[in-house]
C-alpha cells in the first residue's frame, strides 16, 4: 500500500489524494469530486443520474443491491428492502419506540442502549453495515469514473446530528474501506457549493433552509473570515417529502373509499401508492394538475388539492425557521442569504412560503438542490487535500482519543482531524453491581480495540457508594486545549464522585508513528468493525443473561413454573451461542430470550432493571 503524506500540524494529506465527497442522505445519497477546472460535479452512473437512493435490497440468493435497481423492491419485497436507514444510525431502540410501523422491514424488539438491529430473514444488521453497502455503492461509482482506487472521504450529516450519529457515520464509513477525513454539517457543505466561505473578506449571515425526504434542517449560520460559526439549529427529524407522499397516499385512500388499516396491512399496496405519490408529487413541480387510473384506482391531485394537503407540513417548517431565527438573536432584516437544499424545496409552494419568510434577503436556490451537499463536500475534501492555499487548515488532532469500554472496546470522544481546542463529554455506566472503584482508561488511535491502540493514562474514580449494575452515571469530560494538552475529567454524577488527570498526547510520538497507526487502521477498517460488532453482541448478550438470571431470583415467586424453565432453556441456548462467537446465532437467541420474557417482564419487570439497562458500560 503507498504511503500517505501527513501534515502532523495540519492533518491534512499531500496533494496527490485522491478525495471524493459524500452526501449520505436518509433517501438518497450522492458522490461528488473537483474537476481539473476547480469545479464541483456530482459523478452519475451510466444512466446519467446522480442520485443514488439510500435503499438496500437483499435478495433471497444473499445478494445485495444498491439503489434505483434496490428501489424497484420496495413494492414486491419490503421486508428485505431496507430504507431511511439513516433515521436508525446511531440509534437504540428506545430512541425509537414508536416508530416501528413507519418501516417496512424488521426491526429488533429490544429495550437495550445497544444500537439497533435490523434482521433481514436470518442476518442481522446494524444501520452501520447497511450505510456502509451504500457508501460501498457511491465509492465503486466514483473508482469507476475517476479509474482510480478511492480511499478518502468527507461525508456529511445534518446539523442536529449527535456525538453517536456522527461516531456511527464514521463508523459506516470505515466498513466500505473508506478513511473518513471528516465529518461536515450538511448546512456548510451548501453554503459552500455556493461559494459562499471562500472568500475571507466576505461577512454575511446565512439561513439554510433543507427539506429533503424525511428530514427538515434550519440552520443560520454566521460567515466571518471563511469560518462558518453555527448561531442557531432547529427543524424536524420527522418532516419531509416523504409526509407530502403519506398526506398524498391518504388523500387516494379516501377518494377512492378504501379502508385506510386494510390498506396499510397490505404492505406491497401501501409501497405502490406511496412511490405513484412521490411521482405524481413530483410532476406537480412542474404541472398544473393530474389526471391518472391505475390499478383500479384514481390518482388524480390538483395542485391547490396538494397545496392544501401539504400546508400544515411546510407551516411546521416554517414555525421552526422562527424558532431558529429567535434562537440566534437576530432579526429577519439581519440575515442577508437563504439557501435553498433538498429536493422538497422543488415543490413551489415550500419555495413560496420560505421567500416570504426571509423577505428580501439573496435567494440561492440555482444549483440542483439534491446535488448542494455532496458538491458542497467535494469542495470541502478540495479543502482538507490542501488543494487551496489560499484557505488557512487550524491545529487539528491527528489522532483520536477516547476511553475503554466493556469488552475492551475504544469509545471515541474525540475524533481524528478534529479542529483544537475542542472538549466532548459522555456519560457511561457499570456492569457490575456494587462496583466502588471506576477504572477509566484513556486511549489515542484509530483502532476498535484499545489493545491495537496507545494507552495514554489511566485511573480510578475511588469511593463511589454502592449501587446496583447500571446505576451509577460517569460522565467523563474530554478538553483538548490549544496547546495539545488534554484534560481528562471522570464524575459520578449521583454521588458527586470526581477526579481529573492531565496527559499531552503528542508527547513522544513521532510522525512516522502517528503514520504508521493511521496506515494500519485503514489495513484493518474492516476486520475492526467486525471484531467489534462481535463483541458488542457478546457484551450485550451476556449483559442480558446477567440481568435476566438476577430477575428470576428476585421474582421466582411471581412466574409461573413454564415461565421458569423456559426462560432457563432460552438463557441456555443462549450461552451456548455465545461460545461460538458467531453474531447472527448470539443475536437470534438474545432476540428468542426477549420475546420469551417480554410478556411476563411486563407483568413483574422492577423499575430498578428498567433503569440498569441505560447507558454504554465501562
Ligand atoms: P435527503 O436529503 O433526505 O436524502 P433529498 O434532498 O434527496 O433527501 O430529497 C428527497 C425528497 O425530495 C424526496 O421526498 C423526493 O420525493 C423529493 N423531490 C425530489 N424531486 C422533487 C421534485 N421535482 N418536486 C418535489 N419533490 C421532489
Ligand atoms: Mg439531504
């Protein structure tokens, strides 16, 4: 493998790399690059489109396909059809409690902290492996057009994303074999394809208006010295095309005097009308009305029928453009650009209602709106090449630092090409009842166990009073300051327990090392996150044994004796499992001990266990 230049100071790469943008979207995605003129441009496939819908398809042969090809699934196949899969990145289930329905495909029914699973007839998957099929997709494309090996990437998430959302992003990013060099708000990428940020002298305050499928993002931005400073966010991680489809959908349901829950059941139905929605909605950018029959249905909307059906939707956006606007300090007068991102602000009357919003402000809405992103991070990876000296790279760090975890894992809190100073915080659990001493152990690398890492401090918060497994919450406090010295800070936040320790983690390393760690993560990406997946299964499986065997002593006298023995025979089967190191079998039998237990949990369940189950556990 060639060696890669690195400017320690900089992070940044030497000017041959080769550097693609992402824009990872909840319902589509796109890869863009920098021409030799400088210019942004999304890479289309052979049939000239440079969408890639954010859709996987498993096919009974254990196949995987990717896209528009994925899509034509969704009606036939919706269990093996995964979409929206970013809604799950990062996520646990009690993130997402209600939503179940909303998806076509199977989610796994368990009330842990872990991240969420997603079985595909006997596989299970974490939102991380299926994003990663999709930048798998994106990365062959642009190897295809570029004829040559892509190992490098920005990718961007939107605004509100959390620590774990953008950890989980990276994360995908690793399992397609990419080195993701960072991670950019999708509201900067934007302003960026405008060319907005470019130049120094420029001051302007802007608002980022992005409705795309299912999500809505307002972003006001302040521009000072080509440094976009976030004032305000707000928006709606359930708001988007896809309810314009849904009000489009039940709209036809009710013309055509169906009933909404048979409809809804029938899941191959409901798929259907909802892509004739997408595409009728669509027509309706640029057509009066529409007059259809198909199927034995009438799919006619006129465009004031649409408008009215979409009103309540696009007003909710528009309330949080308040709410972002009131949250900056600003007044309307005081914001000079909005810029239009998404494909819904195709639609004209979102176009419409957002102008008289931001009256009299610049209007930059002439760049394909589904495209703004991904050019906007094309510009970005341009950037971070060092391709553009006329922009100062800050002091970042070059290598990521975090904690161990159970299993030993690295917790990440800080992450590579980080701008310094910067500090981050999590909080963390025990997986031991009555644990007084805390250990916290500090690590610098890019590998997924900490034992392939370097060790750079450790400690223990002492005297914290005993509690039971899951209770005691430790949040650990990372700042890095500008000079490279990091301050690790441990509390546990019920008793007040503390201790900070002080460590320099460029001290004694050299840049050949600091290449060196990086050049084996990337050799590794893959068997990493596999080993880690792996060991997130067991940790959490064996979690699960814990905690359900101390459930049945504790109320042996409320279970029936069938209740007993079975769940005796399903934590068996479990541990047997377990010794195979084989995910799919440990994660059938977690989900089997689940569903055996879940009904008399229910019945009996203390809120204690409800409470120890929070939390990522060190
Ligand atoms: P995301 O960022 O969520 O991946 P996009 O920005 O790609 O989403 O936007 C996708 C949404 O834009 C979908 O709901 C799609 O139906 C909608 N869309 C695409 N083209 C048009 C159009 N011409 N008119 C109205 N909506 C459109
Ligand atoms: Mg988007």
């Amino acid at each position: 493998m060639a060696k890669v230049g690195i400017n320690i100071a900089t992070g940044s790469l030497q000017k041959e790399e080769l550097i693609v943008g992402i824009d990872l979207g909840t319902t589509n995605s796109l890869v863009a690059f920098i021409n030799s003129n400088q210019e942004p441009y999304a890479l289309n496939d052979m049939d000239g489109f440079t969408i890639v819908p954010s859709i996987v398809h498993f096919t009974a042969a254990g196949e995987v396909i990717v896209g528009n090809e994925a899509k034509k699934h969704l009606i036939e196949d919706p269990q093996n059809t995964v979409y929206s899969v970013k809604r799950l990145l990062g996520k646990s289930f009690s993130d997402l409690k209600n939503i179940q329905q909303y998806f076509g495909y199977k989610i796994l029914d368990q009330e842990t902290e872990g991240l969420i699973k997603i079985r595909i007839r006997d596989k299970y998957y974490t939102a991380i492996e299926i994003s990663a099929l999709i930048l798998k997709e994106l990365k062959a494309r642009a190897e295809h057009y570029l004829k040559t090996p892509v190992k490098r990437a920005v990718i961007t998430v939107p605004a509100y994303f959390n620590d774990s959302q953008r950890q989980a992003t990276r994360d995908a990013g690793k399992l397609a074999g990419l080195d993701v060099l960072r991670i950019v708000n999708e509201p900067t990428a934007a302003s960026l394809a405008y060319g907005l940020g470019l130049d120094k002298n420029e001051h302007q305050v802007l608002a980022v208006y992005d409705l795309g499928g299912g999500t809505f993002d307002i972003s006001i931005l302040n521009l000072h010295e080509g440094i976009f400073e976030v004032l305000s966010t707000n928006g709606d991680t359930f708001l988007g095309g896809d309810d314009f489809d849904k009000a489009i959908v039940n709209y036809w349901i009710f013309e055509n005097k169906k009933n909404l829950d048979e409809v809804l059941e029938d899941k191959s139905l409901s798929q259907w009308l909802r892509l004739k929605a997408e595409e009728i909605k669509k027509r309706l950018s640029f057509e009066e009305n529409i007059v259809l029959q198909e199927n034995g249905w009438q799919l006619n909307l006129t465009q004031s029928k649409f408008n009215e059906l979409i009103l309540p939707f696009v007003d909710r956006s528009i309330r949080c453009c308040e709410k972002a606007l009131a949250d900056s300090g600003l007044s309307l007068t005081e914001i000079n650009n909005v810029v239009f991102v998404g494909g819904s602000t195709r639609t004209p009357l979102v176009k419409q209602q957002v102008k008289n919003f931001f009256k009299g402000t610049i209007l930059f809405d002439n760049l394909n709106p589904d495209e703004v992103v991904a050019l906007g991070a094309a510009i970005e990876a341009d950037i971070l090449a060092g391709n553009r000296s006329d922009i100062l790279l800050l002091d970042v760090t070059p290598l990521s630092l975090g904690i161990e975890t159970l299993g030993g894992l690295m917790d990440t809190l800080i992450p590579r090409n980080s701008k310094i100073p910067t500090k981050a915080a999590r909080q963390y659990t025990t997986s031991i009842d009555g644990q007084s001493n805390i250990k916290i152990t500090v690590f610098q690398g890019e590998r997924d166990l900490v034992s392939e890492n370097r060790k750079l401090a450790t400690f223990e918060l002492k005297g914290v009073p005993a509690m039971p497994a899951g209770l005691p919450k430790v949040e650990v406090g990372f700042l890095l300051n500008a000079d490279g010295i990091l301050t690790v800070m441990a509390k546990e936040l019920r008793s007040g327990v503390s201790q900070a320790i002080e460590v320099k983690p460029q001290y004694g390393l050299t840049d050949n090392e600091v290449e060196k760690m990086l050049m084996d993560s990337l050799e590794n990406a893959q068997k990493d996150v596999e080993t880690r997946m792996v060991v997130e299964a067991i940790t959490e499986a064996k979690q699960l044994v814990y905690l359900t065997e101390r459930f049945l002593e504790k109320n042996s006298e409320m279970l029936r004796s069938d209740e007993m023995e079975g769940t005796r025979q399903k934590i068996e089967n479990l541990a047997s499992a377990l010794a195979t190191n084989e995910k799919d079998a440990i994660l059938h039998h977690h989900e089997a001990l689940n569903e055996f237990t879940a009904p008399f949990a229910e019945r009996v369940m203390d809120k204690a266990i409800a409470i120890a189950m929070k939390g990522k556990k060190i």
